[in-house]
C-alpha cells in the first residue's frame, strides 16, 4: 500500500534527475543510429570487427564467430553492452540514496513520519517511486531506439528489443534494491553511497574479467551484470526468462529487507 500524495510529491521531486537521464539516452541513440547506415555502406566495415582482439569482442558483446554487422550488434556494442549498464548502475544508486539515505540524514523524513502515515506505506512509497523512474528511463532507452531506427529506416526485431528492456530493467532494480538497503541500514549517505559504488564497480569489474578470458569465467556466478547480455538477447540466441526471474529475486529480496529495516530501526531524524 502507497501513499498517493507522496508518490506524486516525490515523482516531482525527481522529475528533473529522469527527464535529464532519458533525454540524454535517447539523444545518443539518435546520433549512433544515425551514423549506422553511414558506416555499412563502407567497403571496410565487415573487415572491421576482425581487428579488434578477442577479449576485445568479448567485453563489449561483439561476435566471434562471424562478422555481424546488424544494428543488433552495432547498438550492443556501442551503448547496451557496457555503457548502458554503467549509467543505469549509476542511476539507480543515484535514485535510492535521494529517496531514502539523502532524504533521512537531512531530515526531509520527518514530516512524512510525523504525519498520520505508517512507515510501510512511505517505504512502499519510495519503492514504488524508484521503480517508476526506472521503469521510465529504461522505457525512454527502448523507445529512443525505436523511434531512431524508424525515423532511419533501419529494420529492427521490436520484439527482441522489448525482452532486452525487460531485462534491462530486472538488472537496474538488483543495483537499486542493495543501494536503497544500504542507504537504509547505514541512515548515512556519506556512508552507503561509497560502500554501494564500491561494490557495484567489484561487480562491474568481474563481469568484465569473466568476459575478457575462459580463465575468469567462473566469475560471472557471483555478478549480476553477467545475466544482461543484450547482443545474445537481440540475436535470438538467449530467452532470458531465468535470467530475469534471478534478477527479480534478487532485487525482491532486497527491496524487502528494506522495508523490514526501515520499519523497525529507530531512525534518526
């Protein structure tokens, strides 16, 4: 249960921090999507790919086994394979610690405890508000893809892009659900927010690592960014229902503990 006067007071409040983050996703898949068809008319672009070396390729999704000049490729290598999850991850620590560390060391908190609200329907609240914005900035992503390809005639599986948003979108709630359990068991943002980057790059960092050799594959079992791989998602080659349910899971658990902490620590104000 939520607070509808909350909801929509906080929704404002981050309005500005969304609407900047989406316009700016959708201005950069604009400008690549634009320059796509430029670069496959050159005689050189399918000789391309082959120069880069294969860790290379593996870090940033590019195929190995043959030369894949689609879009699907092109745009996963360019911004979903690892600049996407970069600024997502960044987004979402971004968003956790206004709505719930920033909010409590400030003290912005005290009104809405001091009113006739319980402290499950402010969290429900702040949690609800979270997910909205990425569910937004994750739809401005799909959509400023949709809308480029259209306006550039560039032929796209809409239906492939729609899973890698759904997907997409499980992984920003794992980074955003620990980030929002940090800010709340720690009641310091000077505090969580360096605890929960560190630990978002050590994930980061071991994702890469899986992906730039076999000898570090077995590291992709302890980063949840190892479950987000757009290219195999978009080339049909991957349904990622198990990998968005472990997400799902994941993010739930967190987004629970959350609750379960802030409705029973005395919580400064």
């Amino acid at each position: 249960m939520m607070n509808d006067a909350l909801y929509w007071s906080m929704l404002k409040y981050e309005g500005k921090k969304v609407i900047g983050y989406s316009l700016g996703l959708m201005l950069y898949e604009w400008l690549i999507t634009w320059v796509y068809p430029i670069l496959i008319e050159s005689p050189v672009i399918e000789d391309l790919p082959n120069s880069f070396p294969t860790p290379v390729k593996r870090a940033f999704g590019v195929s190995e086994e043959e030369t894949d000049i689609s879009y699907e490729s092109y745009i996963s290598a360019q911004l979903l394979g690892r600049f996407w999850t970069l600024l997502i991850s960044v987004y979402g620590i971004s968003a956790s610690n206004a709505l719930t560390a920033h909010m409590l060391e400030q003290g912005f908190m005290a009104y809405p405890l001091s009113a006739p609200v319980s402290r499950s329907e402010i969290i429900n609240t702040q949690i609800g508000v979270l997910l909205t914005e990425l569910m937004m900035v994750t739809g401005a992503t799909v959509g400023g893809i949709y809308s480029a390809a259209a306006f550039f005639k560039v032929t796209i599986d809409r239906w492939g892009f729609f899973r890698m948003g759904i997907l997409g979108f499980c992984l920003s709630t794992v980074v955003s659900g620990y980030s929002m359990l940090f800010g709340v068991s720690l009641n310091s943002e000077e505090v969580s927010v360096p605890l929960v980057s560190a630990l978002t790059v050590i994930f980061y960092g071991l994702d890469v690592m899986s992906s730039l050799s076999e000898r570090f594959a077995g590291l992709q079992n302890v980063t949840p960014f190892a479950l987000f791989r757009p290219q195999e998602v978009l080339r049909g080659k991957l349904l990622p229902t198990k990998e968005c349910l472990i997400l799902s899971c994941i993010s739930g658990t967190c987004l629970f503990l959350s609750g379960f902490v802030f409705r029973r620590k005395n919580l400064a104000i």
